[in-house]
C-alpha cells in the first residue's frame, strides 16, 4: 500500500541541521505514526512521503520555505523583566503571549538587567532540515481516526470527544 492522503504511516526518522546536529531522531525509541493530510508532519517531509511504501528508506531534504519558514526579526522584541515578576525565568522557557495577530507562543532567547528579549519564529525556523526515514507500515485510517485528526491505539484513543 502506498502513503497517501488518509493513510497511516508509521515511521522511523532522524533530522540533522547542515551541521550535522541531530535534532531528533526516533530510531531507539517509539516510531512516529500519523495520518497523512492532517497537518502533522511539515509539508517538505510529507509531500515526499507520498507513493512510498512499507520498507522504503529515503534520505529527504527539506527548505525552511517547506518546513518551519524563514527566520523573521520582527518576531523578535523586548519587554520589561517586571512582565516577569514573581516568576523564575531562564532562557530557552517558552510562554503563550496574547499578540496582535492573537496567541503565540514566544521562547526567550536573553535576559538583560531591565529586559527580557522574547522570539516568536518557530526553533527550527530558518533551517535547513536533513531526514533519514524507514516506512514501517502504511494502513488506511479509521473512520474514527479520520473524524478525530489523529490515530488510535488499540481500544481507542483514550480520551473524550
């Protein structure tokens, strides 16, 4: 069976930056498993899933355009520290912040003495990703998976709808 639109694919992957930093990597853990067409998986990634099978490997490229975009300095800005008070800060913490495009989430990036310099672009933002991928299997979705968004385990998925 071929990966296609509502198909589930599990999966083994690892992605390195350009300088062969591992970013991730699933290999000695749990596969990733998903429904194609949802969303899930950055569309670089997943456009060149589509007709492979179970056994595939393939090496995948992918542009910030078609991951997680290009960098943009006006997402980075920087607020008083008292936004902060009564809280223990530190770089790399990640807040929900109410915007005027609506709720973001920001990661800061510095702490000065009066400031606080907060990133809204995605982490992996601007970077080129490296994927290695070993397809495990391709099955067709359940209705009840299509209708949530999101695979189930056995017995469900565990939580209302």
């Amino acid at each position: 069976m071929k990966i296609a639109p509502n198909k589930v694919v599990r999966m083994h992957y690892s992605v390195l930056d350009n300088d062969n930093n591992t970013i991730d990597n699933s290999f000695d853990g749990e596969p990733l498993v998903f429904i194609v067409g949802t969303g899930y998986l950055i569309q670089g990634l997943e456009d060149a899933l589509i007709d492979k099978q179970a056994g595939d490997k393939l090496s995948v490229t992918v542009e910030p355009e078609q991951g997680y975009g290009e960098r943009h300095d006006n997402l980075m800005q920087a607020v008083p520290k008292s936004m902060f008070d009564g809280m223990e800060i530190e770089v790399g913490m990640q807040f929900r912040a109410t915007t005027d495009d609506g709720d973001q989430m920001v990661m800061i990036i510095d702490i000065q003495d009066e400031e606080v310099i907060v990133d809204g672009n995605h982490p992996l933002s601007g970077i080129t990703l490296n994927f290695d991928v070993e397809i495990l299997e391709v099955r067709d979705a359940t209705d009840d998976e299509l209708a949530h968004g999101h695979v189930h385990g056995e017995g469900g998925c565990g939580h209302d709808h």
